[in-house]
C-alpha cells in the first residue's frame, strides 16, 4: 500500500498521481510517472483522518498500513499530520460544550511535562508515531443546518496548521534546490 501512495526515486524525487490503485501502485515505467517532478507535482504533507472516539478499536493491520506510509513519508522529510474528528463522540461534557475540549477531565491528561493534551491524542500518536503537536482535534458537522462558530474555530486552526506546514515544507524544498 504504501508504495501506491510515495515512491522514492534517487531518494530526492517522489510522485503521487491521480492514477492511484492500492492493488497495482504506479511503477516507473508507467507512462503517468513522472521521473523529474517539479516542487508543485509533490507531496508536501502527509495527513491522516482518524475518530477520536474510537481510535483505540482500529485494528493492528490498519495502523500498520499507516505506519509503513508514515515512515515512508518521514524519509523523505514529509511532514505529517492527523486530524482527530468526532471530538465531541469521545465526551459528552464536550458535546455540551466544545470549548471544554481541552480542559474535560475525561479528554484531559496531565503529562509529566504539564502539557495538557487528549488521552486520545496521546493513543493516536503512540499508535501511529506523529508527533503530538501536530495532532489536531475537530467536530464534525453531521446535523447541523447552520454554521456553529466554535467548531469553525477549531476546524480553521487544524486548516491553518495544516497550510503552514506545508508551506513550510514546500519553502524549504524550493531553497534546497
């Protein structure tokens, strides 16, 4: 699987095409391949969607598959990125109230280092090995008609997280070259 999504070649160059097929992953001799990709035909961030309400039941092989994409991405200095959604699922003083998200005693944890973070959070990176700062939790909208300005909140830090580092990325490549 993880070949269908990176693919290393000269450790420098990478292509990710819209020909994706997890049984039959782009080889380099395939005629969409792309040898030479220029800075925009890369990946710039690797990003993973997990359920903060049962990131504990995905099964061992799943998180696996993540990990061997993961660790491809890393090697060629991908960031990389989770989204935990459904925030609200996993308690339900934060389904009253999001701005309770990181302050609820069942989503809270103290660590050693009195960084508050999700007990969800902490899972999803000791599972999958991305680091906790680059953790983002949301609430989805499922069934809401309108607009509801806290989950917005939350939403745009995750996007504006998201875009800056991989800007952050794509600047660093464009130097490097």
């Amino acid at each position: 699987m993880a070949d269908a999504l990176v693919d290393s070649t000269g450790g420098k160059s990478y292509s990710f095409t819209v020909k994706f097929n997890p049984i039959h992953p782009i080889s380099t001799e395939d005629i969409d391949y792309k040898h030479d990709p220029s800075l925009t035909d890369r990946i710039h961030c690797l990003l993973s969607v997990l359920p903060a309400d049962n990131i504990s039941l995905i099964s061992e092989e799943v998180i696996q598959k993540m990990k061997t994409v993961r660790g491809k991405a890393r090697d060629l200095g991908i960031p990389q990125i989770a989204i935990m959604t459904m925030v609200d699922k996993a308690c339900p003083l934060v389904q009253n109230d999001l701005e309770k998200v990181y302050i609820s005693k069942r989503i809270k944890e103290k660590a050693s280092t009195t960084v508050i973070f999700f007990p969800n959070m902490k899972v999803c990176s000791d599972r999958l090995g991305v680091p906790m700062n680059c953790i983002f939790p949301v609430q989805n909208y499922f069934e809401q008609v309108t607009n509801n300005v806290k989950m917005d909140i939350l939403l745009l830090m995750a996007i504006k997280n998201i875009i800056a580092i991989a800007n952050d990325y794509a600047e660093n490549q464009a130097c490097a070259e």
